[in-house]
C-alpha cells in the first residue's frame, strides 16, 4: 500500500448474510472525515501511517455489527518518471560550473562581432588563462584560425569581474565590460580581473 494508491474494502462473510454495509477508513485509529467508501485513494499527508477500515453489517430487525481490517502500513507513492528526455536550450559555450555556490566570476569575451558571455563558478585565475589559450587555438567560443584565414594572429582580450549573493547581474556585467575594455586597451593577450591588470599569460 503506498500514497497515491487506490485501496478497496472487501467486507469479508457474515451470517446470516448482511443486505448492506458501511465502511469508515482510519489511520492510526483516527477516523478519516468524509472516508465512508468502499474504496479510498491516499493522500500524501498518510505516509507512514497504518491505515484500517471497519465495515459496520446492517440487516433488518437485525443489530448492527462492526469489524475492522488488519492494519497496512503506507508506504511512499511510486516515483515521477519523464515522459519527454530533459533538453537543453539555447547556446552552449565554453566554461563550467564547480566549486563553492555562493561566489562566480563572470568572464566576459569578445570575439569577432558579437559577445559572448560565459558564467564560471568561483573560477579560478589560471582556468581563465587556459580557457583564453583554448580560445585562441578556436576551441573556444571565439573564431577557429580556420574561419579567419591561414596566416592571421588571433589575440584575446578578457574582463572577469566576482560577484557575491548581493551582486546585480546588470553590475556583474558592467563591471566585466570595464574590465574587458581595459585589458582591450593594455595589449594583446590581456586579462583584467575585478580590475587588476594580470600580463600577457594567455599567450599559448
């Protein structure tokens, strides 16, 4: 017997034989209000309780004679399952998630035309060096050499700026804009992290 299951009461034998009876489902002793069925579909609110039902046999001219069942434990209702596989939409891009959930560095790269943002938990300094050389070798977000011809040097600029709990997005983003544009204006294969310039480690 488990939460969410419909149970039925079957009234067992009598004799002489009843022409009708009632039923009163409890748990733990305790009446049900409204449970008078034959049948009773459990709620949540019963896990671990011991369910019982007492059938009351009526008959004419006759007394009224009550019986209650054994006691069932109820268990936990059956577990959801998917009916559609979890997707994941939208563009996924280079970074990854760990470490302590309350503080994220936000890293900021500009490649190309268009911005890409990448959300880093608590990212470390030397995983921005190596996601900066990962970008310019093309295994990042920013263009392969391939899209941009043989021959050309790729550089890369990045801003990273740390939040806390307390920390707007539109601040985080600000902030990694400033520092982007800063490490823009300090030189090829720059970082600047929450506005400390870091020198040209990027470079592979």
């Amino acid at each position: 017997m488990r939460v969410g299951s419909t149970v039925r009461a079957v009234p067992g034998q009598w004799a002489p034989a009843p022409t009708a009876y009632a039923y009163q489902w409890s748990a733990d002793q305790v009446a049900i209000k409204g449970a008078t069925g034959a049948t009773y579909t459990v709620p949540a609110a019963l896990r671990g309780k011991r369910l019982t039902v007492t059938v009351t046999a009526k008959r004419p001219a006759y007394q009224n004679t009550t019986r209650q069942s054994a006691a069932a434990t109820i268990g936990w209702g059956i577990a959801p399952k998917a009916t559609k596989t979890p997707k994941i939409t939208g563009t996924v891009r280079a970074g990854r998630s760990h470490g302590r959930p309350r503080r994220r560095r936000h890293c900021h790269d500009q490649a190309a035309a268009a911005p890409a943002l990448f959300f880093i938990g608590a990212c470390r300094l030397r995983e921005i060096h190596r996601w900066g050389r990962r970008t310019r070798l093309g295994h990042g977000a920013g263009p392969r050499p391939s899209a941009v011809g043989h021959g050309l040097s790729v550089t890369v600029s990045i801003g990273a700026a740390e939040a806390t709990t307390r920390t707007t997005q539109a601040e985080l983003l600000a902030a990694a804009d400033r520092h982007l544009y800063a490490a823009k204006r300090g030189g090829r294969d720059q970082v600047v992290l929450n506005g400390n310039r870091i020198s040209a480690s990027v470079a592979a």
